[in-house]
C-alpha cells in the first residue's frame, strides 16, 4: 500500500468523522478508554480527555483511587495540558489485587465534573491487577549472558532505546539458533541483529513504563531461561537512570520549559505565560530533586494553583519534602492530600522503626467579598417592618488559612508485624481573613457597605448591631483532631494477612469563640464547675471545646438549681474502624472485610470518607490457566443509621461477578466482564390516606400510622441498581500497519419500588483504534464516543455522541512531529420538570403530588467543532520546541444559550532537557 493511498485513507478519515457526530456547550464530554486490568509491577496508565474545556478556565484536575476496597481515596494531581489529563500511576505494594478510581475537574467558575458520575450514583472505575504477561520457563546454567544495555533497573527516554548482550556458550552444545529474545513476553528474535555471541535490538518505540527482557535456549526441544532483566521507558520530561541503581556516585539531569498562550473565549481575550522545572541528581548516598510549575494565572481568589517541591534523601534512612508534598499516614487521616509545608521522616533497620511528620498548611487565606447591605420590608400600612441584610459577592465566598501538624508513628517489620500510631491537627487561623458578624464588624472592616442605607437605617442598626442577618455562606474558622492506630501482620509467606485500623476524630464547627467558658455556658444553661473549665482551657493547645463541636464530648445534666451541669464522655459516633483479612491459597485469594463509620467522624484532612456505615465485604478471586483466566466474586451489607440517631436505617445489600481472560498470545483478544447487582431499602412504605392509591407512588409527603395518629414520616426508599460493564481489546496486523482496537461499555440502570419518577439509566460505549504504519513515519488514533442518560423515569434525559480522530506525521528523520486532532460533538438535552400538584384540601399539603410539567419541556440541541493542531520541533537532542493551534465552535440550537464561534487558543513553548 503506497504513502499516497495511505494519506487518501487517513484523510477520509478525518472527512468521515466531520459528518458523524458534534457536542454540547453546557454539558462538559470526558472522554476515556478504561484499560480495566493492569499488570502487577507495571504502572496504570489513565487518559482522560476533556476537548471542550480550554487550560485556561481549570482551577484544578484531580485522580481518586484506592486499592482493595480501602476506607478513602488517595488523591493525586493531573496536569491539564491541550484539553487532556495523563498519569502514569505506580503501585509499589505488590499485594495490590484491584483500584477504584475516579477523575474531578474543578473549574474557575466553581463548576466541577465527575468521571463517572459519582454524584448520581455511579460506581467507580474498577481495574483488576493482574499476573504480568510473561510465560515462565525453567532456570538453566548451561549458557550465560553479560548485559550490554540497558543495565538493569535503568530508566531511558525513547530516544535511547538500544538492547543488547553478549553470549557465553560451548559450542558443543549450542549454536547461535539455540536463543531467542523475548521482550515483554514477545517472541523479537527475528527482529534483532544476531552473530554467534552477541545480539542487539533498536525499538522503533516503546510504552511507557517497566519492560521485560527474557534470553531463552532450547534444550531437548525445551525452552530454558539463561538470564532475565527489566528496565523502563520514561517520558521526555524524564532522562537518565534510576539513580539508585546506577554504578555513577554522581548524577545530575532535569528539563526546563517555558511557554506561553494567547487565547480568545467567548468573546474575552486572556493571555498567560508559563514555566516549569524539574531538576533530580545524586552525590553519593544524598538524592534531590525540584520541581516548579509558575503561571500568570495565579490569583489570590483561589487555592494556589503554582506548584513548588524541594524533596532531599539519604539512602532510605531519612527524607525531606518541602514545598507542595502529599504525606499519607492512613485512610482514616491524610491520604496523599496536598500540603504546602514541610513532610519529613526517618527510619532505622529496614523499615523497623519509622517516624514521620508533617507542617504547613492545606488552604491559604482568602478574603470574603461582600454586596452592600440590602433591605428588604414586609407587612403593610403602619406595621411595615425592615429586615438588613449582607450577602456575598457571586463567587465572593473566601477561606480561612487552615494550619497543619501531625505526625505518625510505626513499629515493626512490614512484612510480620506492625504498629503505627498516626495524630493530626487542623486549626483554622481565625485572624487570616475578616468576618463580618454584625454590624459594628460592618463599620469597623468596611464602610462602604453602608452606602445604601438611610440614617435613620444607619442609626436602628448602630442601636441593634446584632439585627444584621449574615450570609450562610460565609465560611466559620474550623478545628480537626484524628487520631489513629493501624495493626497489621502476615504470616506463612504473606499467604495470611491481617490489617485493622481505628480512629477518633473531633471536629469543632466554629472556633471564633474560643473554649467554652463559665460565662457561655451560663447562657447557655449549662452549670460549668471551675475544674472542667480549667480543662478546656488546658486542652485548648489541642483543640477548642465549645458549644459548636460536631458532637460534644459531654453530656449535660440537670441539676436541682434547674441548670444542667457537664460530664465527659467518649461519643462513639466519632469514631472510625477497618478491619481486612486476606487468605491467599491454592490459586484463590480470598478476603473478608468489616468497616465501621460513625456519622461525626471527619478528617478535614480527606474528604473522601464515607460516614455513617457499617457492614461487611466478602471478596474471593479464582486464578486458571497459569493466572490467565481470573474470576472474582463479592458480596457485600452494609448499613446507616450506626448509631440509631436516625427514625430509620437504610440497609445496602450487592453481589458482584467479574470475569476476565488475558492470554499469553497477543494475538488472542484480552476481555474483562463485571456484573453488580445491589438494593437499597430503608423498610419505610410509601402511605399516603389523603390522595387516591393511583397517585400514591407520586405523593410528596409520606406518612405512619403510630399509638393510632396518622403521623409524618422518612421519604421511603426501595431501589434495585443494576450494573454491567466491560471491554476488550485487540492487537492486529492489517494492510502493512499494528492496529490496536479497543471497546468498552457500561450501562447502570436504577429502579425505583416506591416513587413513580425514581428511575434512572446510563450508558456509555467507547470504541477506538490506534494505527501505527510500518515503514510510515505516522499514526493515527479514531475515538468513538456514545452517553446516554436518563432521570425522573425519562422525562429528563442527555445524549452526547463524539467522535476524535487524530495523526501523528514525523518529518526530517523524527526531528519535526506534527499532529492534529478534529473533535465533533453533538448533544441533544430534554428536560420536563416536575412540579407540585395540590390536591383538595388548599389549607394543607399533605395530598399534594408530583405531576410532569409538559407545558414547559426544555429541548436543547448543542453541537460543537474543534480543530487541534500541533506541531514538536527537535532543535537539538536537548531542546525542542512545541507549538498548539486550538480552533473551535459552538453552536447552540436554543434561545437560551447563545453561541460561541471563532474560540482560539494559541501556545508556544521551548523544552530544555539535560
């Protein structure tokens, strides 16, 4: 097939896939191809691509996973480059068996976007880790190898790619066609340059990550393995060797890039310039590396977006991060939360005895924006009454400095036995912004607020400070107290392991008061003894007690002078505990789980907790055909309601089946099947007397019959969620060109027993196919993209189709790479609203219901157009310059959005790298 046929192939291509789909304006399309199973050892590489959100507006792109089912997630941040989000996610702990995870877009504007949707419902993605692709053969001394390159453990960029060794042999019992080269499993002998003691290989390219070289002989028609060795393939921000493995006592590499972007959105002209810098080296036993990412877009109205990290080592005994690190102590404490501060440890006798720490803080300071006060009458005539009001700005709501300390003690050898002890403190610096409380706080802070009011307005509120109502939205300075311990042991080869975790937390809403006094207490009712005062007083160094704990750690009691007096308690409703067991035998891995939450348990240092459950998890994998075929199988029950504060307990039942096979031979195709069933159910049914039977299941308000009342009662609750989800992938040869296609699909559907409009479904079916052409200096990569959703049993519902196809084009001996991408979307919104019907008795609502509003359907067709291109110039092999061209638009069928043409993003930027 000649370069000219190939050309008129990809080109219509590209023709065919302007006519195929277009997008949405409102509605932000990400799109990713889930790889649903990783090699054990490698690292996960994950893609999520966003084309119809520009770099400029994304305050931050952010990765939650955890492993095994664990209490939180670890949170990681994803650069957001050309509308994409990559990580390359390594997993040290090789008894990892599987990784949720899930991707949150945080937009400027507050907007942010999930993938998937958690916030409907929607599980995570599920990857399962499984047994590398790499056959095993039995270990012969017969020959020998010496290793010519890469050494082993050595990390390359993909212009150093070179494989070779020397062979050492009798030739009584070999010759040069006894051996094969196996990499990755692959069978590359007739690819490489072979004499009779030495071979070498040039890859054209290889992925990221760690790589496989088997040197294989046969003997008596058996394949035996002379030597093995891995290595691993890095980005081009990245060059060099591991340098813990290197031979070298001194080493120094890193890249620095500076660019900078012009863009026109919407109509708005912003432009931006940018710098990063990543440094790592080596003197003798000390390792350091920085890194730095500086932009204009900083601003004091957001969190830090510029990033800087200074990380220090000495062998594996003590370690410095400085700058933006990520400590993670526990699931139940911190977990890889961003910390701009100081995280430092050392340890003693392999790991036996650690101690870590952490300093600085996890928000800075923003300032509160306030709209001038604003009065608002009610009644008539002679009793017309005035009411003030101070509100926030749109987008005007700020954030207190939020300080950091912990630390985290471990005792033991992770592989038998070991105890750690973990302790953070979160307290919110109530001096590093103003709040506004009254309106004396008005005069003293901001007069010009003030503009709008008369004197005699002015005088009633300098008279009645306190009659200024605040906004709700005003943040209140915060404190957190966790503590925490962990117990973990394995025994009989790690085929037996144990871990628990147990941890209290205390969380105090509002600190502006200080501890709670005698005074306070007074107006409160409470009878507070000098003794218990001194105490608060004395724990205040830890954390603040007052009347705005989460949950007080004392109770009151009444006393004869018709006060209540105090006693200290330990609430259970703050406490949090895990606690896994994992049996690995005979080809299964089994493991039983029991997690208990109280629904005050906070950590302000991971969000990412879920509270008020308790219930088991039951996990069993079976591994077939040397770990190729794998089959798990789970159960779980859980429960709210821990602590029986609530009138009812909604319980959660699930099963869960996942098949997958991934064969040796990459010409068989590699399938992952996973099928959950679950329940929810709070034993609440839906009564309602006052309205006829058929509108029962579209009531608003639901009710009980108790002691003979008829009594309002829970929203009732009885759902059956339904998931199926799964891929495949292939790997091909077709018309002179490595082909590698790609399919996955998930449908979750909601069915509701209770209320006539508490359906939902989603479905999302991903195809793709990426093309590398031999002898062709291009590429080329076509993504297919469907979602369909619906809610309210239909009546709402969102269909977004898209379509990308790119090529990538290397010029002047792969010195110039360009590459271009067309994006088209199409989404088409549909949304008829519920509204309130009321029935016969006007003076109550007890028999209204929910009836479509059919009236006032809202249709919205949205298409979207986006052309993408760039281009890498090699100057040297040091430096090379990029340069992006974004065109789109945005076309709104609807009166309600308006359009958005001629968006363009413009960006040039220089990469040294030594």
């Amino acid at each position: 097939m000649g370069t000219d046929r190939v050309i008129k192939c990809v080109l219509a291509i590209l023709c065919v896939s302007l006519l195929a789909a277009e997008a949405t304006y409102a509605q932000v399309d990400i799109q990713y191809i889930s790889p649903q199973t990783v090699e054990r050892g490698q690292p996960l590489e994950l893609r999520f691509d966003v084309p119809s959100v520009d770099e400029s507006s994304v305050l931050e792109a952010l990765l939650f996973f955890r492993t095994d089912g664990s209490g939180s997630f670890i949170q990681e941040e994803m650069d957001f480059i050309n509308g994409t989000s990559e990580i390359s996610l390594s997993l040290p702990d090789h008894s990892i068996n599987s990784i949720e995870y899930y991707f949150l877009l945080r937009l400027l504007n507050g907007r942010q976007y999930t993938f998937p949707n958690i916030t409907e419902d929607q599980p995570p993605l599920f990857t399962e880790v499984i047994e590398p692709r790499l056959p095993e053969f039995p270990r012969t001394s017969a020959a020998d190898v010496a290793i010519l390159s890469p050494d082993p453990g050595a990390t390359l960029s993909q212009d150093d790619l070179f494989i070779s060794a020397a062979l050492f042999y009798d030739e009584l019992d070999f010759n040069q066609d006894s051996f094969l080269i196996y990499l990755n499993g692959e069978d590359i002998t007739a690819l490489t340059e072979t004499s009779p003691y030495l071979f070498k290989y040039y890859p054209q390219t290889l992925p990221r990550g760690q790589h496989v070289i088997q040197v294989l002989v046969r003997m008596d028609d058996t394949l035996h393995e002379v030597e093995q060795w891995t290595f691993n393939v890095a980005g081009n921000a990245v060059l060099g060797r591991d340098l813990r493995l290197t031979q070298s006592r001194r080493e120094i590499g890193g890249n620095v890039e500076v660019g900078g972007r012009s863009q026109v959105i919407s109509g708005s002209s912003t432009d931006a310039l940018q710098g990063r810098i990543q440094l790592r080296g080596r003197e003798g036993d000390f390792y350091y590396s920085l890194r730095s990412y500086v932009t204009t877009q900083e601003s004091d109205r957001f969190q830090p977006v510029n990033r800087y990290a200074v990380n220090l080592r000495f062998r594996d005994n003590l370690f410095l991060n400085s700058g933006d690190v990520s400590p993670r102590f526990s699931s139940y404490s911190i977990n890889g939360r961003r910390v701009r501060g100081i995280n430092s440890g050392v340890q003693f006798g392999d790991r036996a005895f650690e101690i870590e720490a952490v300093y600085g803080t996890v928000n800075r300071s923003v300032q509160n924006l306030y709209d001038a006060i604003v009065v608002q009458e009610s009644g008539s005539g002679n009793a017309i009454e005035e009411q003030f009001f101070l509100e926030l700005e749109d987008g005007g709501a700020g954030a207190y400095e939020r300080r950091i300390v912990g630390g985290r003690l471990s005792i033991g050898n992770p592989e038998r036995f070991r105890f750690s002890l973990n302790a953070l403190r979160l307290r919110d610096d109530t001096t590093s912004i103003r709040r506004i409380q009254n309106f004396e706080d008005v005069l003293i802070s901001d007069p010009s607020l003030t503009t709008g009011l008369s004197q005699q307005q002015t005088n009633f509120l300098l008279q009645n400070p306190n009659q200024l109502q605040i906004s709700s939205g005003v943040p209140r300075p915060q404190e957190n107290l966790v503590l925490s311990t962990e117990v973990q042991f394995s025994a009989d080869e790690q085929r037996v392991r144990f871990h628990t975790e147990f941890a209290a937390s205390l969380l105090n809403q509002d600190i502006s008061q200080g501890v709670l006094d005698r005074e306070a207490a007074d107006r409160l009712g409470i009878d507070l003894s000098d003794s218990q005062e001194s105490f608060f007083n004395n724990l205040a160094w830890l954390i603040i007690i007052n009347d705005q704990m989460s949950t007080l750690p004392f109770r009151y009691r009444d006393t004869e002078s018709e006060n209540s007096s105090v006693s200290l308690f330990f609430p259970s409703s703050i406490i949090a505990s895990d606690t896994k067991l994992d049996l690995n035998y005979l080809n299964q891995r089994a493991q039983i789980q029991y997690r208990w939450v109280g629904p005050d348990y906070n950590s302000l240092a991971n969000n990412t907790v879920r509270r008020d459950v308790a219930g088991f998890t039951f996990t069993d994998r079976f591994r077939f055909a040397q770990n190729r075929l794998m089959v798990m199988l789970g159960a779980e029950r859980n429960r709210d309601n821990v602590n029986n504060y609530k009138r009812n307990t909604t319980i959660n039942k699930g099963v869960r089946g996942n098949v997958g096979w991934y064969p040796f031979n990459n010409k068989l195709p590699r399938l992952n099947v996973v099928i959950r069933y679950r329940t929810r159910n709070n034993g609440v049914e839906r009564f309602n007397p006052f309205i006829n039977d058929d509108l029962s299941g579209a009531s608003v308000r639901n009710f009980e019959i108790a002691d003979g009342d008829t009594l309002i009662t829970s929203t009732p609750r009885s759902d059956v969620i339904t998931t199926f989800s799964g891929s495949i992938t292939q790997s091909f040869n077709l018309i002179d060109a490595n082909h590698q296609g790609g399919l996955s699909f998930s449908k979750t559907k909601t069915e509701s027993a209770v209320f006539d409009y508490g359906d939902a479904e989603s479905q999302n079916l991903s195809l793709s196919l990426r093309s590398q052409y031999n002898g062709r200096p291009f590429r080329t990569n076509l993504t297919y993209n469907n979602t369909a959703s619906t809610s309210l049993s239909g009546l709402n519902s969102v269909k977004i189709h898209s379509i990308n196809t790119g090529l990538d084009w290397a010029f002047l001996d792969q010195k110039l790479i360009l590459n271009s991408m067309v994006s088209f979307l199409r989404s088409r919104f549909v949304n008829t609203p519920l509204v309130r019907e009321e029935g016969v008795d006007l003076q109550s609502s007890r028999d209204d219901f929910f009836i479509p509003d059919f009236e006032n359907i809202n249709r919205r067709l949205s298409n979207s157009y986006i052309l993408r291109f760039g281009a890498e110039y090699l100057i040297s092999n040091r430096g090379v310059i990029n340069f992006l061209f974004n065109y789109s638009i945005i076309d709104n069928r609807s009166n309600i959005f308006g359009n958005f043409p001629n968006d363009r993003i413009m960006q040039l930027s220089y990469a040294y790298r030594f």
